[in-house]
C-alpha cells in the first residue's frame, strides 16, 4: 500500500514539475523586492519587513498558477505524448486524464485564490496569469509567434504578482515585467525543437533575445545597483549560454533541451540578479540557493 501510494505521489509531482515551480517562487521573491520587501542585517541581527504572511500567500499563489499550468498542459497534450513522451503520467495510465484534469484545475483555483487572500490586485493578476495558462495549454502554443508570447506573458504576470506584494508599487515597476516577457519568449523559441532536433538560426536568435533581455533589465532599472547585480549576471550567462552554444554545434533533440532546461531553471539567477541589483544582496543570496534545490529536481523530474 506504501509503495503504491509513493509512486502515486511521484507520478503527480511529474506532472508539476517541481524544479519549474522553484522558478516561478524565484518571480515572487523577486517582484516582492522590488516592491519593498527587504531583508538585511542590521547590528548583526536579521531583520524581516512586515509582510511574511502576504508573501508567503503569492508563493502558495504561484505554486498552484504554475503547477496547475503545466499540469493542464500535459492534459490537453495526452494524444501527442502516448506517441512522443510515452513514459510520462498520463500516457503510461499512472495517473488518469481525469485525475490530471481535475489536478491542474485544484491547482489553478488555489493559485488564485491565495492571491485574492492579499488583495485585489493580487487575485486579478493571478486569474490573468491562470486565463493565460489555459489559453497556451489549449491553442497557444500552437501558433509560431502568438505561442511564445502567450507562455511569456504567464511568466510577466508571475514576476507582476510579485510585484503586488505592495500594489501600488506595480505602477513604478510594471516595465519590468518586460524582461521574463522577452526572455521566456526565447526559450519557448528554442523549445520547439527539442523533440525532432532544432534549428540554429532559432538557436541564434534565442541567444541574441537572451542578450537583449539583460540589457533591456539594466536600460530600465532606475538607481540599479550594477556592481551587486554583476556576480548573479555572471553566474546567470555561464549557466545558459553554454547549452546554446553546444546545441548550435550539433541540434539534436537531446541538445536543444538541455538547453531548453538551462533556459528555464536559469529564471532563478536572473531573478537574484534582479533582486541583488535592488540593492538586496542577502536576498539575491537566498534566491540563488534555490539554484541546487531546482537541478536536484530537474534530475528527479522533468522541467519540459
């Protein structure tokens, strides 16, 4: 009964992908920031701002958006997996196409229902996030263009929902949204083929869009800390563009998703880079510890 129970656990937490949703914590952490949650040392104590019951609320917010997301996403997929991915939960009937429907809607609805718990702002964004999510899962990631602009715009609202950690705040910071807007539009890019081989004009253009959302970040940032922000840029550019670069020498499938899985799990550095360069450089720290935590996942898991 134990065992039965355990795989049954671990067949759903396949479906969630749990090193992306570490990801999708990262945005909050870094959008809450950016609104004014800080974190430092001060006469050699740790001092929090108020506001830990509302963050930890987004972060609950953004586990259910994103885990609800992807969860739909191998629902409406079910069809091409039995071919493609045969091994995944559903086509290999670990976990039934109604349990997995009915997962990722639980999921969705406790996402924004977490983030009503904040404010009203918080809930609109996290339903406009969930909208999106369904929307890509069912239509748009079909389309060439519309498809990654519609996954990107997810990761946009999810960095915003962050962001309304202080609402008001969005008013100041909402460009920001901007940089995971042109960054995930790459990667679901790249994305496409990372089953039948890829293409290297797709892979170019990834790495320039990679490029131009670090610039984007440092061309809209008032008062950025660049100095701070540089260790995490760093560590960020030697995590993803390598991937790339031995993708575009030999385009296979297998290459292109690790690039693909550079790509995503690499949101965390690019957050802490984020946070760092608000001035924040405890909390760029501790968003960057969650870099092991999500490639010890992405091992155990599947992050495409």
């Amino acid at each position: 009964m134990g065992e039965f129970f355990m795989k049954k656990v671990k067949a759903y937490l396949q479906l969630a992908r749990p090193a992306n949703i570490l990801t999708a914590i990262a945005d909050i952490l870094a959008g809450a920031t950016m609104a004014g949650f800080m974190l430092n040392w001060f006469d050699g104590q740790l001092m929090w701002s108020n506001g830990i019951e509302e963050l930890a609320l987004l972060i609950v917010s953004t586990i259910g958006l994103y885990g609800g997301g992807v969860v739909l996403n191998d629902v409406f997929d079910a069809s091409l997996d039995s071919v493609e991915r045969p091994e995944r939960p559903i086509p290999s009937g670990r976990v039934s196409l109604k349990a997995a429907a009915w997962f990722g809607i639980v999921l969705l609805l406790t996402g924004i229902g977490a983030a009503y718990q904040v404010s009203a702002i918080s809930g609109h964004i996290a339903a406009g996030v969930a909208l999106c999510a369904v929307l890509y899962d069912y239509k748009g990631k079909h389309h060439p263009i519309l498809g990654p602009l519609n996954m990107a715009g997810c990761r946009a609202g999810n960095l915003l929902l962050g962001i309304s950690f202080v609402p008001a705040a969005l008013s100041d910071h909402w460009v920001f949204g901007l940089v995971p807007l042109l960054y995930i539009t790459a990667i679901t890019m790249i994305s496409r083929g990372e089953v039948h081989g890829g293409s290297r004009k797709n892979l170019i253009l990834g790495a320039l869009m990679y490029l131009a959302a670090l610039a984007l970040l440092l061309v809209i940032a008032k008062d950025f800390q660049y100095l701070h922000s540089l260790p995490f840029l760093l560590l960020f550019a030697g995590f993803v563009f390598p991937p790339i670069y031995s993708a575009y020498k030999n385009p296979v499938g297998k290459n292109v998703g690790m690039a693909v899985k550079a790509g995503v799990i690499g949101v965390i550095l690019l957050d802490a880079a984020m946070v760092a360069g608000f001035g924040n450089m405890l909390m760029g720290g501790i968003v960057c510890l969650l870099l092991p935590l999500a490639m010890w996942l992405g091992k155990a898991f599947a992050v495409t």
